[in-house]
C-alpha cells in the first residue's frame, strides 16, 4: 500500500504536485504545517522600527575609509569608548589571557565540564564588583547570584520563574524596545505600560502606577510584578529614593514582585549618583530573615554595558528568594557563561585597583561623550532630556514633527534614516505615548563619527528651517495678496448704486 503523502494523497506521482510547481502561498502553509506555533507567530517584535533601523544600517552600514555615506549606527548602546584600558590588561596578564595560574595552563580544566552553578572565583569577583559600583553600601552573598548568558537571559529567566503564560508585567515608558521580546516571545507573559511623562522628567507616579494596574485587571491579566530599569533605557535617568519607596510601596501593598534591571548602574558619570533597590530596601530597615518584601524584590546585572563586553555574554540574576534562585539556576543551564569567560573576567575583576581606575575613568569618558551629543545637538536647535547616566540621550525633536502625531514621528524618522543617514530609534518603539522623542546612542563610535553625524543633522535641520522660511514667506505673500484684493473688491462694491446692490 503506498504512502500517504503530506498532503492527504496516495503520495504517487500522478497524485502530487512536483514541489517546484507549487505556489508560494502553497509553499507558505507546507512550511506552517510543518513547523510550531512558536516558530511561525509573529509574536517576536521584529517589525519594530526599532529592528527595521537596523536592518537599513546593515545593508548600508557606515566606514570612515570604505563606506564614508553609509548610514552612522546610533541605535546601538554599546559601550566602546574604553577598550584601550581593557587590552592594556590583558597584555599586562598573559597568565589570564592564555588560561594559565602561576605559569601553568588550565586550559584542560576550563574546557571540561562545568557545573552550572558557575566558578566560584568569579561568582565571588562579581558580587564585589557590584557592591563597589553601589559605593559598598549594600553587599551581595554569591550563593544568591545565578548566572547566565548576558541580562536578556537573565531577564528571561525571571519571567519564567516569576509568572505564567498570560500573567502581565508592568512597565514604566518609554522602555527597551527589546523587553517585547526578552520578556514576551517564548514565556507567554503580557506587559501593561505605566504611562509616565515629559513633563516630570518621565518619573513614575501613583496614579500612572494604580492605571496600569487597573487596566491590566480590566483586561483580565494577573498582575505579577513590576519591572524597572534603572538608570533608565532609553531616558539616561536614575531613578530617585522617592520612586524607589513607591515602588516598593506599591509592591508590598499589592503582594507583587518588582525586578530592578541594573545593566546600566556602573554608567552614572553626573549627580545624582545611582541609588540601587537593595540601598533603598536596607535604609527602610526591614529584617531580611521576616519581611516578605526581600524575597519580592529581584535584580538584574550584567557586565555588558559597564565594562563593554556584550559579546561575552555575562549575566546575573540576583534574589533572596530560595525557590527563584534555585529555579533559575536549573533555568541557567540552556544559557550558560563559559568556563573560559568567567576565568579571565574573574582575574580582571579581582585586580581592584585596575577596576577602581577603569570605572573612573569609563565614567569621565562617558561624560565627555555625553556632552559632545548634547552640545552638537544644541547647535543645531534640538534639545535632550537632563541625564546623568547611559550610554544614549533621549532627543526631543518635536519641532520639527509636520503634525503632534506618531505617523509624523515615523516619518521623520524615515528621513533621518534613508536621507540623513543615521539610524536612531523612534519614541514609538520605546512605547513612548508623546510623539517627538528619539533615542540617540553616543558611546559606540568614535569622536571623529559623531562630528560627521551632527554635521550631517545640522544640514538636514537648516533644509528643514529653509523650506519652513520660504513656505511661511509665501504664505505671508499669499495672504497680502488676498487681503489686498478683498479691500479692492469692497471699496468698488462702496461706490455702486444701492438697487446695483
């Protein structure tokens, strides 16, 4: 008896399509057949302008020598302005670059099998680094760290342990465009935004927080935290004690959890300085072995932006909750940092006196670079929201919008992509709820490209300003004339007979 075919056939050959005959629709629902719901969803958030910027860079991407038109890359917060400190290092200890301890190799040992609750050198490295960011006022235990592969896991992770298919997760805007897929795509969890605004700086208040959680009850979704990140992505902001107290406030009240994402807390380089959760949860005093609210608060942290290394996937998820960590750690093992990263991240982390003069000065060249962006800006007549910290500013640019609405926004941002050549990220894919604010990364190029892109800024803005002058000179022509003509056209209409009337 002959096969059946996917199709329902007998699968002879009379009975079946040759597949180079088929449609591509045809060959669009075989393909959905054959593969899962996960796969085939569009639930991803690739459509996102936040993706789509990059997808323009990448075929067009800018070089100084080889592509000196391409489009400059501003939509990556990526920190570059201290690599030379880090190579330095590594040439002052080979030892730690060639995987050897005191002139011996370990390379056998780091290449086996590791168990996935990671090397204690490093887990213990880390936690220090941490509370030395924090000015060593708070402290970490390491058996409380579960590591994995760079903060998107580990925000991931949580989620996985934290909430169910369907549960929700309050978040303040503007965020991560990325949260719609680090925290959504594969765990099923739903994000209600806590709507802030420009006109406090975008700090959260009660009233946006008890909206959230009202309409995420209105839509039928548990509440199971809130999730933060502080400093803020993309505003350039850390968060003050007052929204830190409502926070854990609101949390308490409400038996929920909250996750502060810390990715970002070794970039303060102005007043105020960073103030982490944990600072906040030790100065209200409550006994970490009694007070539930310890177990409910969580963090995140990764070495990916305070020391540049994206690439090495080093990630944390730090709790005082028993259950969360042991759970993330089975969790941890689909996500791993290698053996061979935590060695030599280990031996840099513990030569505290390169960390303590590579973490000043990454911070005096951030601040540099911030200013650079921010004056370059002012010259030419676009304005940032005050930040003390990151790798990115948010822009206001909601002069130059052709209307107060985000199809506008998109439309600028087109232009600024395609015909100024710079991919920044739109306010709209950071669910940002006025029209206008861009995020604009300054840390992941050199001086010498950022000059080139004000510059090319400057000439789209000064075209803009010149069509602007021109349309309103004549407007201003056009609306003389038309007076001009009504005042002839009443003074002849004056002298007429009245039965001319």
């Amino acid at each position: 008896m002959a096969d059946m075919g996917l199709d329902g056939s007998n699968g002879t050959r009379e009975h079946m399509d040759p597949p180079c005959t088929l449609s591509r629709v045809q060959k669009q629902k075989l393909i959905m057949k054959l593969l899962s719901r996960k796969a085939t969803c569009n639930s991803h958030g690739q459509d996102s302008s936040y993706f789509l910027g990059w997808q323009e860079y990448e075929k067009n991407p800018y070089h100084e020598i080889n592509n000196p038109d391409g489009i400059i890359q501003m939509g990556l917060a990526e920190n570059q302005l201290s690599f030379d400190l880090l190579e330095s290092w590594l040439e002052k200890n080979p030892d730690a670059a060639g995987f050897k301890r005191d002139g011996q190799s370990i390379f056998r040992d780091l290449a086996l099998f590791q168990d996935y609750n990671g090397l204690p050198a490093f887990k213990n490295a880390l936690v220090e680094f941490m509370s030395e960011i924090r000015g060593n006022k708070v402290s970490f235990d390491p058996n409380k760290i579960v590591l994995t592969a760079g903060a998107t896991s580990a925000n991931e992770t949580l989620m996985f342990c934290l909430a169910d298919p369907g549960d929700a997760f309050l978040l303040p805007t503007p965020y991560y465009p990325g949260f719609d897929r680090d925290l959504k795509w594969r765990t099923g969890v739903e994000i209600v935004p806590i709507h802030c605004a420009s006109s406090n700086g975008f700090q959260i208040t009660e009233p946006a927080l008890q909206q959230a959680y009202q309409e995420a009850q209105q839509r039928n979704l548990r509440v199971k935290g809130v999730l933060v990140t502080n400093p803020s992505n993309p505003l350039g902001t850390s968060m003050t004690r007052p929204e830190l107290n409502l926070l854990l406030n609101f949390i308490t009240e409400k038996d929920i959890h909250l996750i502060s994402d810390e990715i970002y807390s070794g970039t303060v380089f102005s007043s105020p300085g960073f103030v982490s959760i944990m600072e906040v949860l030790k100065e209200r005093k409550c006994d970490i072995n009694t007070s539930q609210v310890w177990n409910q608060v969580h963090i995140v942290y990764s070495l990916s932006k305070d020391l540049g290394l994206p690439g090495f996937r080093v990630g944390a998820i730090y709790s005082n909750d028993e259950m969360v960590v042991a759970a993330a750690t089975k969790m941890s093992s689909f996500g791993l940092i290698s053996s061979q990263t935590q060695y030599l991240l280990s031996e840099m982390l513990s030569d505290k006196k390169f960390m303590n003069k590579y973490m000043k000065e990454n911070q005096k060249r951030l601040k540099q670079r911030h200013q650079m962006l921010v004056s370059g800006l002012d010259k030419v007549g676009i304005s940032c929201l005050k930040s003390n910290a990151g790798l990115f500013c948010w822009v206001d640019m909601r002069h130059l919008l052709r209307s107060n609405t985000f199809e506008a926004e998109l439309e600028l941002w087109r232009k600024i992509v395609c015909d100024v050549r710079l991919n920044i990220s739109p306010g709209s894919s950071c669910h940002s709820t006025e029209p206008g604010w861009f995020r604009v990364c300054f840390a992941n190029m050199s001086e010498e490209t950022l000059s080139i892109a004000m510059g090319r800024l400057k000439t789209y803005v000064d075209s803009i300003t010149n069509i602007n002058t021109i349309n309103n000179h004549r407007n201003a022509k056009s609306s003389r004339r038309r007076s001009l003509t009504k005042w002839v056209f009443r003074l002849s209409f004056d002298d007429r007979e009245p039965e001319q009337r």
